[in-house]
C-alpha cells in the first residue's frame, strides 16, 4: 500500500507515494489499531481518506510519558540537543522510541509519546495488493 500523513497545517508527517510501498501485516503493530481500522475490509485499488482524531491514531499526549533521566545514562560521544530521537530498551528488552525535550547539566528530559500524539491526522491510503494469510 501507499500512505500518507498529513498534518493539520496541511505539511506531510510521512508518504510513500514517492517510493517504495509499504507492507503490513494486519495486526503486527506495524501501524496503529485506529489505522488499521481504517484500512480493513479494503481491496486492491481502493483508496481512501480519513481524518482521524488523537484517539484514532496515535493517542493523546500524556505527560506521564515525559521523563527526566541522569545525564551520566548517555553515552559522552552522544550530542544530546531538544529534538534528537534515541532507541532506547526497555527492562524487558523491547526498543522503545524517545525524543530528547531538555538538557540540563545532570539530567535529560525524554519524551517517550509518539511524535504524533495529539495530533489530528489526514490518513490517505491506496490499496496496491491484497495477500490472503497462510494458514
């Protein structure tokens, strides 16, 4: 499929129009529940767009997501600047996304929301293939 989102000032988050299609799997976390439900039961050359709310795509921005952590936890080679994405693991070893907001002389302020929560969306998409799941 073709996608693209587009913010409410009109300026687009992501395409693939341009290149290369993308791939999904309907339930493998690729995209988020509400743009999955926006694309199911689509078939080969439908399109379609959807404004979607904060709660139909990447949620509400939660300032719980926010946190302040030791600076001595990055690496000294790192340049660390408002604006920077990091991976970062969880305990559990899954790779979680963060965004640096702050930097102070010992601690750092990450924000671990998706960069798109609380935002609306336009969600344009174009159905290139249709595969059925193995069984």
């Amino acid at each position: 499929m073709h996608f693209s989102l587009t913010l409410p000032d009109g300026s687009e988050a992501v395409s693939t129009f341009s290149g290369e299609p993308e791939q999904m799997v309907v339930g493998d976390g690729s995209l988020s529940e509400g743009l999955e439900l926006a694309i199911i039961g689509l078939k080969k050359g439908d399109k379609q767009t959807l404004e979607l709310t904060p709660a139909q795509a990447f949620g509400s921005w939660d300032e719980n997501k926010l946190q302040w952590m030791p600076r001595k936890d990055f690496s000294s080679e790192l340049v660390l600047e408002p604006g920077l994405a990091i991976a970062f693991e969880t305990p559990s070893g899954e790779e979680v996304p963060g965004t640096i907001t702050e930097v102070g002389e010992q601690r750092v302020s990450v924000d671990f929301n998706h960069p798109l929560a609380g935002v609306d969306i336009l969600f344009s998409v174009e159905i290139l293939e249709v595969d059925e799941p193995e069984s």
